[in-house]
C-alpha cells in the first residue's frame, strides 16, 4: 500500500496518469462532436475542387428559384453511395434539397418501379427508355432526363487504351435541368421551307429540345404561319420566296415577331427574301469574306473565319465558357443608310479590319486582290424595332451571314458546340429569355497535371537532397553527445 502510494507522488506517474487523462478526454471529445455533425448534418468538403459541394452560381439560382422541382435518382436500393461517383451525386442531390424548399429528391429502385420509369420515358420522348442511374428532374410539365454519362467525361489514354476520367459534370446538368424545366412552357420554333430549304438536322433539333424549345416546320409558300409559332427559323433558300410569302413573314415580324435568319452569299437576286430584310434595314453582302488576319482564321484558310465577338448579351454564355465559333465562306450583312429610327442594329459578330469581301468568286488566289471590297464586316447582327401604336410593339431579329456553321460535324469536331450554343443563346434572346446558367466541369483530384518551372523544380531537388543529409547530421550529433555525455 505504501509502495502504491508512493509512485502516486513520483513526478513521472503523475505526468503519465495526466497524458492519459488528456488522450481520453480528446478521443471523447472527437466522438462527441462527430455525433453532433451526424445529427446536426454538418460536414466540410475538403476536395480542392469543392466536387461534394454546390458552387456559388448554381447556390444563387436556387436562391430565386420559384417553383417546385422533383428530383428522381434513378438508383437500385443499396446503391447510393456503392461508387465514388455515386457518392458525390448522393451528396449533391442532399445540398440541392437543402438549398431549396421547392426541391424534393426521391430516390426510385428502376428494379421496383418499371411503370414510373416507362411513364416519363414517355413524356421525355425517349423510346429506348432511361437507364439505371439516370436522373429525372421534373416541374409541370417539362422534364429533363439526364444520361449517367453526360454526368462523367472520359478520356482515352490512346498508348493503353485506358478510360480516363477528365471531368465530372453532375453538378452542371442538374442545375442545367432544373433550369430548363422551370423556364415555362417550350417556346415554339418554325423552320420556314417551301423554297428548296435545306431540311434541319435531326441532332440540332433534338439539341434544341433538350433546351426547352419545340422545332417544327412550315412551308409558308403554301400555308399561313402557325398561330402558335414563337420563333421564325429562316435558311437561305434554292430559289426566292414568293411574293406571298414575304408577305406571310413581314406580318409575323410587324406583330412582335421573332426571327432567326441563317443565310449565305448568293449569286442570284432573291428580291423578296432581300425586301423583307429591307424593311429592318439590312442587305445581304454580294460577296464572300476572307479574313486577312491569321490569328483570325482557321486551318489557315481565308474563309474558316473565326468570328470577333462585340459587346452583346448574346455572347455572355459563349464568352464565359470559353466557346469557339467558326463561319465556313460566310457574307457580310450591311446596314442601309436609309431605315426606320425605331430599328436598333447591334453587331455580334464581325471580322478584323483586315478581312476582304471577294466579289468574283471565279478568282483563283486566295490574297486580297483590286476590286475587293475591304472590311471590316458585320457576320451576325440583332436587330429590335421598337415602336408604338396603341401600345409598345418589339421585334426581334437575329441574322447570321452564313447557314453552314449550323453543320453538326463543323459544331461538334472544330466549334466545340459553340456554334449551337451561339443559335441556342440567340433563340432565348429572341424570347427575352436568360442566356442560361454555365456551371463549370470538376476536374477530380490528381487529373491534373503538375506544372513547375525550373526554379521550382531546382528547388524541389535541393530540398530533397538536403533533407536527409540533415537528418543524418541531427542523428551523429545526437549520438555524438550521447555517447561522451
């Protein structure tokens, strides 16, 4: 007993009982405030790319948003959190719930529930159904299906063959989906035909309606324009309108029409397609562009221009994600000197002062050559005619001088989609509508690469060299003076 009491009293007993006292106070401490975080729901993404976390732009839409959103994740049951990517879409989905009152996410076993998945299969338009870890976002009546591969993106490593994953998109396509579905009823757009039009490309109109817009068309030389048409989709046409079909669309445009022209240079005179242009002060370039400044042009051809964007809401979208546009023997759109003072035209896109319109086009260079005409050039304008009569009337017009930029394979291999973005930003401009939100990809740890330059990497080298030299040197001197100590 005396012994016991005794090393009670030695400095080193008190010192041990306090350092496990502590330890045992911190690892109560570190339960405690784990349960606390687990009721309470509290967590930090320490990812350096926030991947489990909302960025501020989709956190900022949900702020505003104003109707109720459901949110189905089409998971098996157990399967929520199986995948590292599952686990960050089961961790998003919570933050969208948490950001919003009007969203509600319910998960549903695509196993268990075969006639919900067939029923908005259905109402998406999509005949080969949705696949399992699908995402249906729905409001109203507009729904939105999202692909588990639009979600992820992947690189091929071309030496192994290796699948890469080079960026995570769950974030952007839910707030993307949300955004389409509660944007109101699809606007209605008709692509005008009757005078040897080339048709719409069945990928443009399904992109198109993956934006929350309807594409139809009208042959407006034979019948009246749809009462519930929206938007007017013009194409530069084989032969010229009719007369009564110049009529058809001026009525429309005089009414708050709304119009998206994609035309072309031309030879032939097309008098009535060129009078209803007339009427919002603009004239189709008799010539065809060639950018002089490299810097401009693509492939290193004068006539892959790549346009100069101005200062237009329409580019917002374009501009903040970096997109590519690229116009393939583009014409200019000149504005008449002679027009109404309601019209208000405002350049898009345009070329460099040292591009060149080619008059004959017979010419076999390439190089500015005399009777050119010389730039700059308008490519793309958007043109509003507001006036009033018993009321304020607002018409809307965007005209691009070229159609072949609308070429899936020119938008998707050498625009990056950009040039579909451009049309897409045009048609909500046309409608008043927001250009859109633009969430940025993640890119998931260790994907990038690490970029030093020499004095780093210098740097690197002397530390790891030095660091166990000194290592040893502390270890002998401590050696040293124990041993002759």
């Amino acid at each position: 007993m005396n012994q016991f009491i005794k090393s009670m009293k030695d400095k080193r007993f008190r010192c041990g009982t306090f350092s496990t006292a502590m330890m045992l106070f911190a690892a109560a401490l570190f339960l405690l405030a784990n349960l606390l975080a687990g009721e309470f729901n509290v967590s930090r993404d320490l990812t350096e790319e926030k991947i489990y976390s909302l960025s501020r732009r989709s956190l900022d839409f949900l702020a505003e948003l104003d109707r109720n959103v459901n949110i189905y994740p089409l998971v098996r049951t157990g399967n929520e959190r199986q995948t590292y990517l599952m686990a960050i879409m089961t961790q998003l989905l919570t933050e969208y719930e948490d950001a919003s009152g009007y969203i509600r996410v319910e998960y549903r076993d695509p196993m268990i529930n075969p006639a919900f998945v067939h029923q908005y299969a259905a109402a998406a338009g999509i005949e080969g159904g949705i696949g399992e870890n699908s995402i249906i976002v729905e409001s109203g009546k507009g729904v939105r299906v999202i692909s588990p591969h639009n979600m992820i993106a992947w690189d091929i490593n071309v030496q192994t063959g290796e699948e890469l994953l080079r960026s995570i998109n769950i974030e952007t396509e839910i707030t993307r989906a949300i955004h389409s579905v509660t944007t109101g009823e699809p606007s209605v757009v008709y692509h005008v035909t009757g005078s040897g039009e080339l048709a719409a490309d069945p990928q443009f109109i399904n992109f198109l309606e993956s934006e929350n817009f309807i594409m139809r068309e009208a042959n407006l030389t034979l019948h009246d324009i749809p009462e519930d048409a929206d938007i007017l989709f013009i194409t530069i046409p084989a032969r010229d309108w009719t007369e009564l079909k110049a009529e058809r669309i001026l009525d429309f445009l005089i009414n708050e029409g709304r119009a998206f022209f994609a035309l072309d240079y031309t030879a032939e005179t097309f008098t009535y397609m060129n009078a209803v242009l007339a009427a919002y002060g603009l004239k189709l370039g008799d010539y065809v562009v060639l950018e002089g400044d490299p810097r401009r042009v693509f492939m290193g051809t004068p006539l892959y221009v790549i346009p100069g964007n101005e200062n237009h809401r329409i580019l917002e979208n374009i501009t903040e994600r970096n997109l590519a546009n690229l116009l393939v023997i583009a014409t200019g759109i000149e504005e008449l000197e002679i027009r109404r003072a309601s019209v208000d035209i405002a350049p898009i896109w345009t070329t460099s002062r040292e591009a060149y319109g080619r008059i004959d086009p017979v010419a076999d260079t390439m190089s500015q050559i005399p009777g050119d005409t010389q730039g700059p050039f308008n490519l793309a304008v958007a043109v509003t005619d507001q006036f009033f009569a018993d009321r304020t009337y607002i018409t809307r017009l965007v005209v691009v001088g070229n159609s072949a930029f609308l070429d899936d394979d020119l938008n998707r291999r050498y625009a990056g989609g950009g040039n579909w973005q451009f049309v897409l930003s045009s048609l909500r401009w046309l409608q008043g509508q927001p250009a859109g939100i633009f969430i940025p990809p993640r890119v998931p740890p260790g994907t990038n690469p690490l970029m030093i330059n020499d004095f780093q990497a210098n740097a690197v080298g002397a530390v790891t060299l030095a660091l166990p030299v000194i290592t040893l040197g502390i270890g002998i001197l401590v050696w040293y003076r124990r041993r002759y100590s």
